[in-house]
C-alpha cells in the first residue's frame, strides 16, 4: 500500500509541474513576448468587441466587402480542411465554374485561381494583393468610392509574409474590410 501511495503523489507532484507549472509558464510569456498572438490574434472594434481572428477566414458575401478564398468547410474553425480534390477533378472544375459568376469573370477578365479554389485548411484569411485589386472595382462602387481610394487601401494592408524572400504580398480579408468599415466608410 505505500508503493501505491509513493506512486499516486508521484503522479501528482508531475501533473502539478508538467500540466499546471509549464502550462501557466508558457502562457505567462506568450502574455508578455507576443500578446496578440497569445489571445488568438483577435480583431476588436473600438468598444472592444471582437469581430473575428487574424488567422482564420470569415466569409463575405455583400459587394461592398472583400470576399475571401472559398471554404471547403464552410469557415468552420473546428472542422479545418481541403477539398483534397485534384486539379484534374471535374467536381472542382464544376465548382470554380459556379463560383466564376459572382466575380463576373471572363475569357477577357479571368479569375485569379485562388478565388476559385480553397486553400489547404479552407481557413486562409489572405488573399493575394493581385486578387483584392480583382475586387476592388466591385467594392469601390458598392461603396460609392473613388477606385483609386479602395487600391490605395489595399497597398496600405498588403504585407510580404517571408518580408524580402517572397515577392508576392497578401493581403487579410478581415482586416481589409475592417478598414473599410472603421474608416467610415461603409455604404
């Protein structure tokens, strides 16, 4: 019976550092070394409500926003996922053909392809500066705005995630019509 004693403040005193002890050390610096990112990299309004993450795609359909990637999973943050179809797969040829329409996309004006396909976890909050300035015209009128305004805008987000080794910038959707909105200047 002290065996099964020894062991069971063992197992104790172990959770009690390896659970408890690293768990709260870890969180205590994220706190303090990289704040934001430590509480889900939340997007708040000026009163303090929380409108969404950083990092995880919401979906937006009104023509004065920024529309995202497509969702394999319908932005459902606890369900993260591709399609896993193949370029070749006639289901998603059928799919980005459905979804051509709503960017009026044509042979003359075709679609950036990430607007057309989900990305790996159907989660991508970004989009690619080249496929916001796809949009701007849309929301630039639905929001009665100068388009050159709306592309200035879009250069003021566009960021280069791998700084001077990616050429190609991005662009959050989020934040983007956040911006927008926050400025003032929703329809």
């Amino acid at each position: 019976m002290d065996a099964f004693f020894a062991s069971l403040r063992l197992v104790l005193v172990t959770m009690a550092i390896c659970v408890a002890g690293y768990g709260t050390t870890i969180w205590s610096l994220a706190q303090i070394l990289t704040p934001g990112s430590a509480e889900g990299s939340l997007i708040r309004t000026a009163d303090g409500t929380v409108i969404g993450s950083r990092l995880i795609a919401q979906q937006f359909t009104e023509p004065q926003y920024f529309w995202p990637r497509p969702s394999a999973v319908d932005y459902n943050a606890s369900a993260a996922g591709g399609s896993n179809k193949s370029p070749t797969s006639t289901e998603l040829a059928k799919r980005a053909e459905e979804i051509m329409p709503r960017y009026d996309a044509t042979a003359a004006n075709p679609l950036p392809p990430e607007l057309a396909a989900e990305s790996g976890s159907g989660l991508d909050p970004h989009i690619s500066v080249n496929a916001a300035m796809y949009q701007a015209k849309r929301v630039a009128e639905a929001r009665h705005l100068p388009l050159p305004e709306v592309e200035t805008i879009i250069n003021e987000y566009a960021f280069s995630p791998g700084a001077f080794l990616t050429p190609d910038r991005l662009v959050n959707v989020l934040e983007l019509n956040f911006a927008l909105d926050r400025d003032g200047k929703a329809p």
